[in-house]
C-alpha cells in the first residue's frame, strides 16, 4: 500500500507483507503435524461388531480401558480410585449425560465390568460401548 501525494518531496509508506506470509506459512505446518495427533486419543484395539453409529447432538464423555487396565476418563489417565468420584461429577453436572466405554479387546472382562459398574454405581443412565465396525483396520 503505497501513498504518493504526487508532489516532489512526499513521504511514501509500504506495508510489508512478506513477514506475515512467513509466519503464516508456519503456523499452517504446525496446525497440520498437530492436528492427527490430538485426534488419535487413547489406543487401544476395539473389538469388531456390526452397529450402527449413534446419533446424538451432545459430545458423550469417554472411559477407555487399556489392555493393562489403565483407565482414562476423556484421554485423562486416571488412578481406579478415582473413577468413582470424577464419574460422579460428571453425573451431577449432565444428568442426562451419556458415557462410552471404549476397552481393549484383550483386556480381561473384570476390568470392563468394574467400569461398568463404577458408571452404574455413579447413577449415569445411559451406557454405550465402543466397537469397530468389521473389515476397518
């Protein structure tokens, strides 16, 4: 953007844009690197069942159960005594909140149903479970 007034002796002014363009540009290559990671969430091996896919208009929260026994309350690791209490809170605040489970096809069938349980025991009502859809990697 220049501004000439014409006469012999004005003063010219320029914006230079190449450094805004430079730190666009790389703002652009974070936000794409970073972007698949903080999708990715907890890994573990679902199981493979033919469901369809839930309809519902309010983000569910999310226990995952690792293949160790490790339990993560939305991708926040958590030690098993304080699932009941964070469950809880979560109830208390969406009464009508909905919980997925998300457990590791190899963990033993204790530590999803002491999940189960530590939800039921929080007085949330609705329970889904996570599978795979057969033949996705």
């Amino acid at each position: 953007m220049a501004f000439d007034s014409g006469r012999g002796g004005g003063s010219m002014s320029q914006i230079n844009v190449t450094p805004l363009v430079d730190v666009m540009l790389v703002l652009l290559v974070i936000f794409m690197v970073t972007a698949p990671i903080l999708q990715q969430g907890v890994s573990v091996d679902l199981p493979r069942a033919q469901a369809g896919a839930l309809s519902d208009k309010e983000t569910p929260a999310v226990v995952s159960v690792t293949r160790a026994g490790d339990v993560y309350l939305n991708e926040q690791h958590l030690a098993p005594s304080d699932l009941d209490g964070r469950l809880r809170k979560f109830a208390a605040s969406k009464p009508d909140g909905q919980v997925l489970v998300r457990a590791d096809r190899a963990t033993p069938y204790g530590e999803v149903v002491r999940v189960m349980a530590a939800i039921k025991a929080a007085g949330i009502r609705r329970v889904g479970m996570v599978t795979q859809v057969p033949g996705t990697p």
